[in-house]
C-alpha cells in the first residue's frame, strides 16, 4: 500500500506534468495559476486510495483524480466570486487577481477540462464514473445555492446544515473515493461503502473547518479566525447554538450578527463567549467524532484485509485532531 | 424524413416534458426561464436531422438534443454576464432578472445537467459522443475568451476572427450534426462530413447574424440594429471593413469607434455610410455564400440518397437569406 505521502508526491507529479499552458493564453494562466497552489488534494488522493486499497494500479486512476482536482478547482474559482473572497489560502483569488469575467469562464474551461480526464476510463466503467462525477458536479451546485440561500435566512436548522454541506462538500470526497473503487474494480457492496467513508469523513473535514475557523490557531489555520462570524456564515457552530440556546441567547446572538456598530474584534469575541457558554466547542467535536465513527464503521465492512485498510483508517482519525 | 417543422414540434414537446422544477427552487428557475424561451432550436433540430438521414429512431437522438440546447444555453447565460448584455431576444438576461451570483450558479448547473442527458447513449457510441461534446464546451470557452481579446485590440484580421467565430459559435453546430450521425450510426466518413456541414453552416450563421445586425430590419430580427457598432464589436463587417480599407478609411472608422463624442445613432451612421462606401453587405454575403457552398459540398458526398437530403440542402440554403 501507498502511503499519503507517497501518494501526494505521485499525485503532485503527475499533475505537474499536466500542459495547461494553451492558447488562448489569458484563459489558461488562472488555470495553471489554480491548480499550481498547494492544496491538501485530499480528494485526488482519496481517488488513489481507493484504487489502491483494491489492488488496482493507482496509475490508471491518475486520470480521474485529476478529473476531481479540475472539479474541486472549478468549485473553488467560482464560489469565491459569488463569495466576493478576495483570498484563499493566503493567495489572490482569480477574480481578484484577474477579474471576473476572466473568472467565469476559467471555472468553465476548468470543467470541461476535467471532462476530458474522467473520458479516460476503461469503457466498462465509464458510464459509473460519468454518472458519479455528474451527480457530484450537480451537488456540488445545489450545496452551493442553498449556502446563499442561508445568507438571507436568520435562522437554519442543523439538518438543513447538514444537507447544504452534504451536497456542497461531502459529495466529492464520496465520489472520490467511489470512482476510485470502481477503477480498482472493487464488488459493487465495497464501492457503496468506499462511498459512504467519503461522505461521512467529507462531514467531518466540513465540520472541522468550521470549528478551526474560530478555535483554530491563526498560524497552524492560515487565515484569520473568526472570519465566519464576520461575515455572519451560518456554520455548524452558529446553527448548534442556535439549537441549544433558550430564547434570551437566540435574540442575542442574532444581535450580535445584525448590530452593525459592533467591530469585528468585539463581534467575534461577544459570539465567541455566547458559543463557549453553550459548549459548542464540544458539542461540534463530538459531531465530528461521530461522523468519524461512520465513516470507520463504512470502513470495517469493506471487504479487504484488516492490514491494507490502516491506512484509510488513520487519515480518518487524523481528521479529528487536523490542525490546517 | 421529417421536416423542419415536425422536429421543432416533437424537440419542444420533448423539451417540455423534462422536469427542471427542483429544489433549491431559487437555482432552477432561472434555468426553466433560460429554457422556455422559444429560440430557434436549430442546434438540437439540427441532431435530430441528422439521425433522421441516417435512418436512425430520432427519439434515440432525443437526450443529446437536449444535452445540446443546455450546453448552448449554459453559454448564453455566461456569455450574456460577461458581456453585460442587459437583454437576449427581447427578455431580461438571467443576470438582469435575478442577479449575477445565481446567473453563474444556474450556468454551471445547466452544464452539469447537460452531461446527464449525454450519458444517455448507448455504450458504444458513448465516448465518441462524449469526445466531440466535450470539445465543443472547450472550444466554446476558448472563443469566448478570444471574442474578450478582441475587445482590447484596435486591429483583428480576419483570420482571427474567422477561428474565433469557428470556436465560439460554428463548433456546436458541427457537433449537433456530429452527434446526430453517430447515434443515426453514419459511417465514419459520413459522420466527418455532416460535422463539417455543420460548422461551415455555423460559420454561416454568425456572419449571417453580424450581417442582420446592422442591415437587418428591426422589425424581423427583433432588436435594434446597429448594436454591435455601439457594442464596438469586432464583427465580420468591421474585420472585412479593415482589410479593404486604405490608410485613411482605416483612421476613419477607427475614430468612429473611439470618439465619445459622437452620440450611438450619428456613430451608427457613420460606420454604415464607411461600410457601404467599402461594399461590405455585398462583400459579407459572398462569404456566406461561400460558407453555405462549402457545406453544401460536404452534404453532397455524404452517403445517402440525394431525396433524402433535401431538407439538409433546403436549410443550408435559407441560411443566406433568413432575416430572423
């Protein structure tokens, strides 16, 4: 079995030696630009994973897992405009670097480009992994329009939380490593629970994004705390507060978020206090942990031995306890 | 063979019986307004024509058809953000009636949506299928970003704007014929030929529509003419224009484009008056004639028997006289 490690500087490579330096020459530097930025590539590398864990040659699933990167990259340009982020990662957005127009269609080129990778299949399973990446783009979508939606409401409840970020994030970690197992030629049970391990450990990656943007240590996280709160995101934070609060903390956590006089520094720490009087420190990483557990009970059904799924078993106790 | 009209009727019934009314409702209402627009539908008809020829059940031909008219929609809706364009056909852009972050959302989901119905081929014809579609998305991003390039530049020759136009706007009508004859299963001659009917005939079209832009009446083409030349639009009239003109003409309508003073009719007035003065109507319709020959050629060697290509020859032909 590969390691991360190993897997990451293979992924890596290969995307390295991807040529998306084309012409028209203004389209395609955002895009080098883009997927030149080092990410995690959790989800190309849950591909190789997936296809390694079934014995398949992690090679012939490169193309996919470059698929899913354009994806996710696609994803990213175009949710940072609708976003207005100017920053991800600590770097320029392509909006802003560029513009938007420029941005539009980048996020465009990006998706049809990662078409042009999951074509790269056997014809056998071909028609599975259209099918899968289609769904997961079309979620990725939806998830993406309910989070607006959320901009407008004053409250959310936890499940439609849970269903926003099921679409808009969980989605492509499952089908990362769906299409992985479906390459590695894994028995159809095996690539339903492959699934599942990836959407479940999605919820926790998701989750605990939310709860390092306030908790998280700025040098570990990389970007400034607290940034959800300022921006009045409806986080799994927010919406467990609201589930716990009585009546008197509701009305003050939403003055908190609609009394344009307090600054910032203030706003985060007046939300933060109502948070840590609520526990939801806890309350989120027990979410967490329990997400976890499903995706490790996913996991001890697949039918594989017990010593080649360490290494998936270890990535998802790591998402527990990650600190960027 | 079916006629133009009856595959119009059948396209539409089949158009309307999808059901694009799902949640989140704010993310598909723009895209079931984009949808029930009454355009010309030529790029799906032109899927279902091509089947037909083939002696292929048009029906079967009925999700790439619709897998086209979304692709080309998805253009439209981002086209239309980035060319500020206020109005399509008479009728608020999406961007316009809704607003910009729902009109980049409800593009991508179009194409996302637009692959499910792709994948309803037959396993054979699936990646040939999938190949030329997918080109044809990438070749449409990239004329779009050359057709920004253009706004920028004082000067672009015709053949620039030739491989614009060819990728922009003429790949999709190759693709719609291409599609069409793969699943009608043409030879493979004969699905080349028809694709080449099909751009050639797109090419057409463009200059047929930057024709009517200015020379058009208003009251069949629907919106005002003279659009472009306030849009400064580097249209194959203002290309043509420039290449025929000598130094002093040149400078003429160069001041035309970029003088603030003159107000949008005199500015209209001004370049039509350079435009006659050149030829450039007589100039224009010859290289559509031209386009329309070179398709016409391409249809001729198809093989299949010269009756049942008729309405083939017929809709080359209206393309260098339609007014709408």
């Amino acid at each position: 079995m590969y390691s991360f490690e190993q897997l990451y500087q293979i992924f890596s490579e290969e995307l390295g030696k991807q040529n998306f330096t084309k012409n028209p020459k203004e389209l395609y530097e955002p895009i080098v630009y883009t997927l030149s930025q080092s990410g995690k590539r959790l989800r190309p590398i849950f591909t190789l994973m997936a296809c390694d864990l079934f014995g398949g040659d992690i090679y012939k699933s490169i193309p996919q897992a470059l698929a899913i990167e354009l994806l996710h990259n696609f994803t990213l340009i175009h949710d940072d405009i609708m976003d207005e982020a100017p920053l991800r990662h600590g770097q320029e957005t392509v909006h802003t670097r560029w513009n938007q127009k420029l941005a539009i269609l980048a996020g465009d080129t990006l998706y049809a480009l990662a078409y042009r990778y999951v074509m790269q299949s056997n014809i056998e399973s071909l028609p599975a992994i259209l099918e899968t990446f289609n769904n997961t783009a079309l979620e990725a979508c939806e998830g993406q329009q309910m989070d607006i939606n959320f901009e407008n409401l004053d409250v959310v409840s936890k499940d439609d939380y849970i269903l926003m970020s099921n679409y808009k994030t969980a989605a492509l970690f499952g089908a990362s490593m769906c299409i992985g197992a479906i390459i590695g030629e894994a028995p159809e049970e095996d690539v339903e629970l492959l699934s599942l391990y990836g959407r479940n450990l999605g919820m926790a990656f998701q989750l605990r994004d939310d709860l390092l943007d306030l908790y998280g240590e700025q040098k570990d996280f990389g970007k400034k705390t607290g940034l959800d709160i300022i921006e009045n995101k409806k986080t799994y934070l927010f919406v467990a507060a609201m589930e716990r609060a009585d009546n008197e903390t509701k009305k003050q956590l939403w003055s908190c978020y609609h009394d344009p006089q307090v600054g910032p520094e203030k706003k985060i720490a007046k939300v933060k206090a109502i948070f840590d009087r609520l526990n939801i420190e806890t309350v989120t990483n027990e979410a967490i942990e329990s997400y976890v557990n499903k995706s490790l009970e996913s996991l001890e059904k697949v039918n594989r031995p017990k010593e080649d799924k360490v290494i998936l078993e270890k990535l998802a106790k790591q998402m527990v306890s990650r600190k960027k």
